[in-house]
C-alpha cells in the first residue's frame, strides 16, 4: 500500500470488509481523517494504514454502542451505566491523564463536536475531552448523575414548538447550569430517491402501509418523530416499523437508501453523506449545549465559551454543509 496513494468510500469498504454505511461513520466520529475532492470522498492511504494499526492494537472503548469504531484522538465512553463507577472514575482507569490532565466528558453525536473537541485539545491546558455517542435524553441523565461535563441536546417540546429548555429545566432541577447555542440545523424525513410516495408532511406518516425505521429511545430524532405524531392524532402502533431501531442518523438514511424502509426521521448532513435518498426539511432544530457552573469548572467554562465565538470554530463549522451558526456561542439560558 503506497502513502502517496488514496482511496475512496467504495475502496475502503472492499479492503476492510465493512459496508460502505459503516466507512461514513468511520468519517463522521474522526476515525478516518478524510477530504473532499469534487463529490467524491477520499482517504489518503498513510490514514487507512494508521487507523488498521491503531485496531490491532488499541482496544479502549468501554461500554461499545455499536460494532463501529470511536474517534481515536477523544476516546469513547458510556455515560449510562448500571455499574456504580462513574464515567470519570472508568476514564482515569482507562485513559489516565497525562500531566495531571482532567478529563472532561462531551456527550452527543454530531460532527460539530469532533471539532469542539479537537478545539479544547489545542486551546485549552490540562483538559482532555472524552466523546461519548449517546442521544439528547440519556445526555441530560448523565449530566444529572454527575456522568458528563458537556452535553449535546436537541429536544423539541412540541406544546411550545421550542427546543431543549423545557427538558433543561426539568432534569436539571436544583442544578446551576449554561445552556449554549452550538448550530442549528435542518431536520426532517428521509425517503427513497425521487420520493416516489410524494411524502411531504408529517401528517404523510399516517399512510397505511408506509415501512418506517426509527432512532433508539432518548433520541432527539425519536422525540421529533414521537412529538409529532401526537401533534398529529397519530398512533405508533399504526406504523409499521416504528419499532425498528437504529442508533444514528447514518444508519436510518442508510436503511431508507437500501429500500429497507420507506421513511426514517433525521438531518439532511447523513442524507449527503449517504446518497441515493431525498430528504424533505421540516423543521429548524437548535443543538444547544449544557454545561454545569460549578467552581471546579469555571475556568475550562469560560475558556469553552470564548472558544464557541471564535472565528477559527466558526471557520471549522463552516467547512461542513448544512449548519446555521447565527445562534453559534449564543448563552440561551442560566441559572
């Protein structure tokens, strides 16, 4: 295998044996560093070669989601847990902290926050971010639990029509806390190319015979989905599918693109990075971030919210489709 050489989705997917859907999310959560030539993804053969090394010898995600692989810079944990050892006391057995360095837990599952943590990396002394791939409401749980530092949500409160505060202050009771805009983004249905059931609507989901495949419980795209059948007097138990779960946005495009469901609810990024499907935008979520305001964590907090106004993390955002970043570093909400 030459270093001077690349190789495209399809290439990789050959080569280690794992479906095209699995190389994406290899890209997504930072395992394969990857760029963009015209429409084409590609990966540059000295970063395949790394990340084979770094699966023969590294072995250091916890509590696995999924068979797939977790970002080798900000190791992988599960905030929750039925054992009594909390995130940060299984990361110190797992990951100890180079020169005293705490570890500082970013739940979620966005692209967005690859980069917010390569950006604490480089800005911030004595910190080390940990990415745990968990939904927005197992998020909030663990942040309650004392389990995470920063955690991603985007909650939609359908009675209000607004997104995660209600949830905050719910789970949060008695807590002082920060919530912050990280992006807004476009969410909505996946269909099979060219729609060729004409959907359009959320009230579409109420058709006999439509094939659906859902998110996991605690998901912000299974309350999406769930607050908008209630919107719209429609039972779940009336849609075939409902429960089929997948665990990522990647995956319910990926089943729809297969022809393995007709419609899944996520963001249009999975649908591009996909293919081979439509998305229909319904709605602009806001991906807020919640953080704790204890004394402990005043000075990495401060340093986050300078970091989430900067120009170059805006710059970094910019570079991926589909973000609105005109709430970006906004403080929506403290207590």
């Amino acid at each position: 295998m030459s270093n001077d050489s690349s190789y495209t989705t399809e290439d990789i997917s050959r080569l280690l044996k794992i479906s095209k859907l699995t190389v994406y999310d290899l890209i997504k959560k930072g395992e394969l560093p990857s760029y963009r030539v015209g429409k084409q993804m590609r990966v540059d053969a000295a970063d395949l070669e790394a990340y084979k090394q770094r699966s023969k010898t590294m072995q250091v995600v916890l509590h696995p989601l999924s068979a797939e692989a977790q970002p080798p810079h900000y190791p992988s944990v599960q905030p929750q847990s039925a054992q009594t050892q909390t995130v940060h006391s299984k990361a110190e057995k797992h990951f100890p902290p180079a020169s005293g360095a705490r570890h500082l837990v970013i739940t979620g599952q966005d692209m967005s926050l690859d980069l917010l943590a390569k950006h604490m990396e480089r800005s911030i002394p004595g910190i080390r971010p940990l990415r745990a791939f968990v939904g927005s409401m197992d998020s909030l749980i663990s942040m309650y639990k004392g389990e995470s530092d920063i955690v991603s949500t985007h909650l939609l409160d359908g009675d209000t029509g607004s997104y995660n505060l209600p949830y905050i202050r719910t789970l949060l009771v008695g807590s002082s806390y920060v919530v912050v805009n990280l992006v807004s983004r476009q969410a909505g249905l996946y269909v099979q190319h060219n729609n060729p059931l004409n959907l359009g609507h959320w009230s579409d989901l109420s058709r006999p015979g439509l094939r659906l495949v859902n998110r996991e419980k605690g998901s912000g795209a299974r309350v999406l989905l769930d607050e908008q059948l209630r919107l719209q007097h429609i039972e779940s138990s009336q849609i075939s599918g409902y429960d089929q779960e997948e665990t990522s946005h990647l995956a319910v495009a990926g089943k729809v693109a297969a022809g393995g469901a007709d419609v899944g609810v996520g963001i249009e990024k999975a649908a591009l990075i996909v293919g081979n499907l439509e998305f229909i935008p319904l709605i602009q979520e806001r991906y807020d971030l919640v953080m704790l305001k204890k004394p402990e964590n005043k000075v990495w907090l401060e340093h986050v919210l300078q970091l989430l106004k900067s120009e170059a993390f805006h710059n970094d955002l910019r570079s991926i489709h589909g973000y609105d970043l005109s709430l970006t570093g906004q403080i929506l909400y403290e207590t």
